[in-house]
C-alpha cells in the first residue's frame, strides 16, 4: 500500500515520526550529497555535530543521512515549499530543523540517524493483511488533513483525499498506519482498500490505541496527561471512557498544544484548570504545535469551550482559545487565498490588547459588497461599501454572536477546518445595520 495512494500521480506524501534510535548499519554508505558551506558534515560522532545555521543547510545534513541509510539519492531541498523532495516523496523539514534546534550537540547525531531511517524505510506502507491492525486515530488541527492546503503537489495534480472528522471547529480526527519507524496517513483510496468505511476503521483505531499500555497519570493534583512518547499523546484524547474513570472534580477539560501533549483537567478544579493553561502555554511553544482551544467531553463527543469555575480562570482559557484559534487561522490563510485568487478576500484574523484589561480579542474586517471569508473571531469590522467616489469609511466593530444572530441567513458557513463565513456581495439593510450597532472601540472581553 504506497503513502497516500491511489493516486493519478503515483506520488508518495511521507508523514513520518523518527521513533528508532539506531544507525542505519551499512557497512559502505554513498558519499553524501555535497553541502553548502555553510552546513556542518553529518557523522556519527555525536560532539561533532553543531547547529547549522539556516534551514537549508540542516536540509543537506538530513539528505545526505537518508542517503546513507539506502533512501532515494535524487533528494533536493525545495526552499520555497520548505520541504525535502525527489518529486515523489516529501519531507517537511520547519519542524525537523526546530526539534534539531532545540538538542544538546550530543543529540544532533542520532535526531540525523533516526529521521533518516524513518524517511528512508516503510515506504511502501503496510501489505493489505496487516494494515488493519496498524490502522490508530490520529488528532490535529482540522486543517491538517486539508490535502489541498497543505500537500505541496504539483500544479495540476489533483490533491490526495485524507479522510477525517470534525472536533469542535478546529480540531480534526484522522488515520494513519503505525509502521515500524513512522506513521503513515491513511487516505480514501486506502479505506477503499480496507473495505472500510470511516467510522470503521476509526473505530479498529481506537481499539488499538486502547489496547497500547500507556496510562494516564497525574502530574501535578488534578492534572492528567498521557503517559505516552509514541507520537499519539494527542490521540488519547478519544480514549473517553478511561478519561471519564480519572478522579476529575468536574467534566474533563483538554489541551493539546503539541502532538506530544496532552493535558486534562475537571472543568470545576480552578487549580488545576490554571495549571494546564500555564503548560499548555509552554508547550505551544515548542515544535509541532497544534492549537490552545480547550476541548470539554460532552457525552461522547469533544466539543471547543470556555470553562469558567472562576473569573481568572475564564480570562485565563478565552484568552489561550483566542490566541489558538488565530493561530490556526493564519497558519491556513495564504495558501487559501493563493488557492481561491483574488476574487474572494480571505479575512485575516488578528488579534489586538485589550487597553484596559490586556487580554487578546481577536478581529477580522468586512468591507460590505466585497466577497469576503471571515473567520471566527470575537469581533468583526464593518467597514462602509465604497463608491466611486469615496472608499469605505469604517462602521465600528460588531461582536461575533451578535453577527451571526442578526445576519444568519446572510452568511454562509464553509466546510473547512476551521470554519468561514461567505459574505458574497452582500451589503447589510439599514434596519440590520441598526441591528448590528457597531462599536467605535473593542470592547471588552
């Protein structure tokens, strides 16, 4: 089962974790691609390796370590698309080189060693009989699994199809095959494969994943996380009858600020819902991030929400899902504008200090008659539409619930992860106008 196929193109999209920490044990490795001046020479003696100093050089390093380890010689750093590629395979390397950063020198050598054994081995996926039982749940930012916003394919190849479901507005369920030294994404020709529908194979997933020893543990009173370093931390979240037998004072709150991270907390417990804030703070920081939306389990589902057992704790978790959600909006942003052209403005989603209080209130703008997709934020800008004479004066602000009452059957919301709204050309009645009654100032949150 090739990476991310069937495809037209027959090309593979490697999305893989370095789990081994082993050399790749060839006894007469190729001569490395040549590296720039800049880029230190890859060895197996650990001291030897110092940070390179740009992201390309890091890219020649890794090259040449896959090379090594028997994986394609025709590999070239695209510094555009920030990605490692032979035309088929693609390696995006931001995060690589952050984590590669972020080592002691005597960790550089074997962070080379095991992402290149994982790039260069398993990539022909699983055969059929074993892919069921590798089959494990995969949770990310929804826009993750947005192929054509993320895949970097050629002009004209159609975008591989990934197969996910919805947590809240910015979060997203996905599958991937556990192989040996990496996780591969599972797409919709795979489940064709399977003969699995979705909700199936999510289902076997979660099993799995279940059956994985990983306890929950408690790292600080009445905060839990995932006892995991497999690169489904994050996916534990969908373990709900476990997490509901944890001793929570209240229902299960969660953050998953990075694809190792996951922290829970009762949403009555002020403690510790301040406490995971604070870490999810910090581990937003670090590769990898996914998104501060805190996520409340409401039955069986996960569900984005503002817990609020107290004043500082409501300021606290609005301002983390604010920041979060910006993130996750900007990070889809460019390339969805580039995607749909200049015929539609893709709201950018800012965010801005409160003067009195400092906490972040997010905000987009609408300039009325012009196609827009506005983003979920606390507020939006109204701004005038412009004649031809004069260009359109500035309205005041508008919060979001307010909007979307008074314009509901104006607006019309996207499939995407996360969510937009389409104005179209639409321009507001003076009696919804009224309605609306914009603001000069931000508000307070």
């Amino acid at each position: 089962m090739a990476r991310h196929r069937p495809m037209p193109s027959g090309r593979r999209v490697a999305v893989a974790a370095a789990l081994l920490a082993v050399a790749c044990g060839r006894s007469s490795p190729p001569a490395p691609s040549p590296a720039p001046a800049d880029a230190t020479a890859a060895t197996t003696d650990a001291t030897a390796v110092v940070a390179p100093d740009s992201e390309a050089a890091y890219a020649q390093l890794l090259i040449a370590a896959i090379v090594r380890c028997g994986g394609p010689p025709a590999l070239r750093f695209d510094a555009d698309r920030h990605a490692i590629t032979d035309g088929e395979l693609r390696i995006a390397t931001p995060d690589l080189y952050a984590e590669y950063l972020a080592l002691p020198p005597a960790g550089r050598a074997r962070h080379l060693e095991d992402a290149a054994r994982a790039f260069a081995t398993d990539r022909d996926g699983p055969p059929l009989r074993e892919a069921r039982a590798q089959l494990r749940p995969v949770v990310r930012a929804g826009v993750y699994f947005d192929a054509a916003l993320t895949d970097d394919a050629p002009p004209g190849s159609p975008p591989v199809a990934l197969p996910r479901r919805p947590l809240g507005e910015v979060t997203g369920v996905g599958l991937a095959f556990d192989l040996p030294t990496s996780m591969q994404l599972v797409t919709a020709g795979d489940l064709v494969l399977l003969g699995l529908s979705f909700d199936d194979a999510l289902a076997l997933a979660i099993q799995h994943l279940d059956a994985t020893p990983a306890p929950f543990v408690e790292l600080r009173p009445g905060v839990w996380t995932a006892a995991a370093n497999d690169g489904y931390a994050t996916s534990r979240l969908l373990l709900v009858d476990p997490i509901r037998r944890l001793p929570l004072r209240g229902a299960p709150v969660a953050l998953i600020p990075n694809r190792d991270t996951l922290l829970i907390a009762g949403d009555r417990d002020v403690a510790a819902l301040r406490a995971i804030a604070d870490l999810a703070t910090d581990a937003a920081a670090a590769p990898r991030a996914i998104h501060t939306v805190p996520l409340c389990l409401r039955g069986a589902a996960w569900i984005d929400c503002a817990p609020a057992p107290s004043p500082a704790v409501a300021r606290q978790l609005r301002g983390l899902a604010t920041i979060g959600r910006v993130d996750v909006y900007e990070a889809q942003r460019p390339r969805l504008q580039a995607q749909l052209g200049g015929d539609v403005y893709v709201g950018e989603a800012s965010v801005a200090r409160h003067q009195a209080t400092g906490a972040p209130l997010s905000y987009a703008t609408w300039a009325f008659g012009e196609p827009t997709l506005i983003p979920h934020v606390d507020h939006v800008g109204l701004v005038a539409a412009a004649t031809a004479t004069q260009p359109g004066a500035s309205l005041g602000f508008v919060p979001w619930e307010r909007l979307q009452r008074v314009l509901a059957s104006r607006l019309a919301r996207d499939d995407r992860s996360p969510p937009r709204w389409a104005t179209g050309t639409y321009v507001p009645t003076a009696a919804e106008l009224a309605a609306l009654a914009p603001t000069a100032d931000l508000p307070p949150p």
